[in-house]
C-alpha cells in the first residue's frame, strides 16, 4: 500500500514538473539537438583544417573567429536584446548560422573550400552567437519558476554533456565514412527542427520585451549594465575568476588536438573518445547536480570545483603517454564542471534582477570570455613555436624528454604542464579573495 502511494506521489510531482516545465523543455530539447548538430560541424571542421595545415595555431583560429566577435560586440548585444523580441532574434540569428553552414557546404562541393572562408564564416557565426546569447539567457529565466533553477541547470548541462559526448564521436565517424557534407547535412536537420519548435510550438510571457528599455539610449543601457557589476563586487569577481579559468581552458583546447593526433597511438578515432570522455564526465555531473540538495555555500563550491578541475586534468595529460590516462584526465578535469555552473547560474539569476540581466549578462559575455581568443591564440602559439621546437631539440636522454616525450606532440605535452601551473595559481589566487564574500539564496 505504501509503495502504491509514493508510485503515485512521483507520477504526480513528475507530471506537474512537466506541466511547469512545458515551454522549457520543447525549447531545452530542440536547441540541443541543433547544437548537437552545430558541434558536429564544428568538430569535422577542425580534422578538416588540422588535415589540410597540420598546425595547432591554424586550427585554433576557428575558435579565435568564433569568440572575438563574440567578446567584442557582447557589451552593446545585451543592450539590444533587452530591447528586441527575444523569440525574433533567436529566429532571426538561428536562420543566419544555418545560412552560413550552407555556404560551407556550397564551397566544398564545388572544391573551393579553404580554411579562410571557415574563418571567416565562423567570425559571422560568432556575431550571431553574441546576439542571441542573452536574448537566450533571458528568456529562460522568464519561463523557469525560480525553484527549478538548479534543476533546470543540472538539465542544461545534461544536454551539452550529451552533446560534448556525441557530437566527437558521430562527427568522426561521419566524417571518416561519408566525408564531410554528411555532417553538414546533419546539422542542417537538426537547425530545420530547432527553428521549427521555436516558430511555433514555444511562447514567452508577455512583457518579455522590455518596454521602458527601448527608449533608453544604447550607451546608457551598456553602462548601466558595467555599473551593476562595479557595485556588485561578488558578481565581479565571479566574472574575473572564470575569465582566468577560460584563458587555461581554451588554451589547453587548442593544444589539445596536436597532443594526440601526430601520437602513434593517437588520431583523430582517439582524438574524439577523448574528447567524449568530457562529456560522459559532465553527464554523471550534471546527474549529481539534479540530486544534490542545495548546498550552504555556492562560491566555496565555485572555487574548490575548478582547483580540482584545472589541477589534474594539466597534469595527467602532461605526464602520460597512453590514452587511458588522458580520458581518466578528461574524466576528472571535467566531473565537477556541471556543479561549478549551476552555482555560478543560481548566483547570478537570483543576485540580478531580471529587467538588468539582458545587459548585464552582456557585460558578463565580454569580461568572462574575453579570454578565450587570447588563450586560444595563446595555446596554438606555443605550440607550434615555442615548444614544439625547444621538445625537437631536446636531446634523447634529457630531462623534458623524460617528462614530455619526444616527437610530434610532446611540445604539446609541456604546453599542458604550464596550463596546469596557470590554473592551479589563477584558482588559489582568487580563491583567497572569494573566501571574503558571504551568499545566500534569496
């Protein structure tokens, strides 16, 4: 009798979270499954440009088109997003990037394709991305009851786990099998479902819009969005800290590729369960997050996450040369990642108020990923110019050779340890400033 009442009591909390959940889980689903298809693209793009230059700085360049846009312009994005239709501009920048993937597609059939036009594409692509972030941001805060946020988070980072998990393996297999139009056929599919969805099928709240905002000017809107984040020291220092948490990561994405494609016992088979494994780390941690109860205190968690992260991962990598290693160091560097994420979001969505997060987030955007291209660049450039010609003139017996091994791709084993130095310091030294601040959930 007892188990009949809790079936029911779950049936009954699981239907009424649906119902609550309605538009965000139409939304949720179908923009994932057109960002599965957009990182698909993404990924056969990099084999393609790795196999057509064989350079670590060449193929870092699609993430460096895709995110300097993205820092430069996310200030003033905000600004007007919280004056548009948020539902509009998503439609609107959706159209643009499958417009892009075409013109992708058109350039490799007729044989024209060269990495310039991808960097050039991806650049277009990136200012997209600007526009419809916050726009994005937004309007899930207005259709999440606030006590789903952290379940909605954990949900959010199910999917782009799944994505990270998928998109590798499914890229490289297409691309192996059926060459790249494949891929971009994919990807065309899930955009055509996405768009659809979204025409249709998901409305926002009324007075999502704004109102009182489209007669602010632009610069005004932009600097009160930087005046929020001046006064609000907590949400600041948030920003800066993941800011030096991207410029690791994204340098140690682009040193990634060269450390375990010119391996013997590399390639891109390998490259993409590696890759994976990422994502098979941030599933189980985005499952822990939708169980976990809420926790005491969110920036401690914040912290500590990212130290464990960035304190491993580096160095596991650096130092083995098997790939069982560098998928447990993929595991461990990226378990805690969903955790970090949903705190930071809980922090900012209940921290900023809603009529302020379009331009705020903006601001967000410019500060905390202004890194990426520079670490991007960054990895790229040692690679290929400073360590892999210090590890080719490493003698046979010497200590980096010991350390980092030789040939193609030992540079980048060495590129791996600084990151692990660089991360370790940047989560230490802003972790002693974090521990001043108290929150706690309104």
């Amino acid at each position: 009798m007892i188990k009949k009442i809790k079936i029911k009591g779950a049936k009954f909390i699981m239907k009424n979270f649906i119902k609550e959940l309605r538009t965000f889980i139409i939304l949720w689903s179908t923009q994932s499954l057109s960002q599965l298809g957009s990182a698909m693209t993404g990924f056969a793009l990099t084999l393609w440009v790795y196999e057509k230059t064989g350079s670590a700085l060449q193929t870092a360049l699609l993430s460096i088109c895709s995110y300097a846009p993205y820092v430069l312009m996310s200030i003033f994005a905000g600004a007007l997003s919280d004056r548009w239709d948020k539902k509009k501009v998503m439609l609107v920048c959706d159209t643009f990037a499958a417009c892009c993937t075409v013109l992708v597609l058109v350039l490799l059939k007729t044989g024209l394709l060269m990495p310039i036009h991808i960097y050039f594409l991806n650049a277009i692509n990136g200012l997209m991305n600007t526009v419809q972030q916050p726009a994005s941001d937004v309007a899930m805060t207005m259709i999440i009851p606030k006590e789903y946020y952290q379940k909605t988070s954990g949900m959010r980072s199910f999917s782009n786990s799944l994505i990270t998990i998928l998109n590798p393996v499914l890229a490289t297999a297409l691309f192996a099998f059926a060459g790249m139009e494949i891929v971009i056929y994919m990807d065309l599919a899930t955009f055509a479902i996405a768009f659809t969805a979204l025409l249709f099928w998901v409305k926002f709240p009324f007075g999502l819009n704004g109102g009182t905002q489209e007669k602010e000017p632009l610069l005004m809107i932009v600097k009160e969005g930087l005046r929020y984040l001046r006064n609000h020291d907590l949400v600041l220092v948030l920003i800066l800290f993941l800011a030096g948490v991207n410029l690791v990561a994204s340098a140690f994405d682009a040193a990634l590729p060269a450390f375990v494609l010119p391996r013997e016992n590399g390639g891109e088979k390998v490259l993409g369960i590696v890759t994976s494994c990422a994502g098979i780390a941030m599933l189980i941690g985005s499952l822990i997050v939708t169980l976990l109860p809420q926790p005491k205190n969110r920036i401690r968690i914040i912290y500590i996450t990212m130290l464990i992260s960035l304190g491993t991962e580096n160095y596991l990598l650096a130092f083995s040369r098997t790939p069982v290693v560098w998928c447990l160091a993929q595991i461990i560097g990226w378990l805690l990642v969903p955790l970090m994420s949903a705190n930071l979001d809980v922090i900012l969505r209940k921290t900023i108020p809603l009529e302020m997060q379009g331009r705020v987030y903006s601001c967000r955007n410019t500060l905390q990923f202004f890194t990426i291209p520079i670490g991007t660049f960054m990895g790229g450039f040692m690679v290929d110019k400073l360590c892999e010609p210090v590890m080719a003139s490493a003698s046979a017996d010497g200590l980096l050779t010991v350390l980092f091994g030789s040939g193609k791709g030992s540079g980048a084993a060495m590129v791996m340890f600084i990151l692990g130095v660089a991360g370790t310091a940047v989560c230490l030294g802003f972790g002693r400033i974090l521990q001043k601040y108290e929150y706690t959930d309104k």
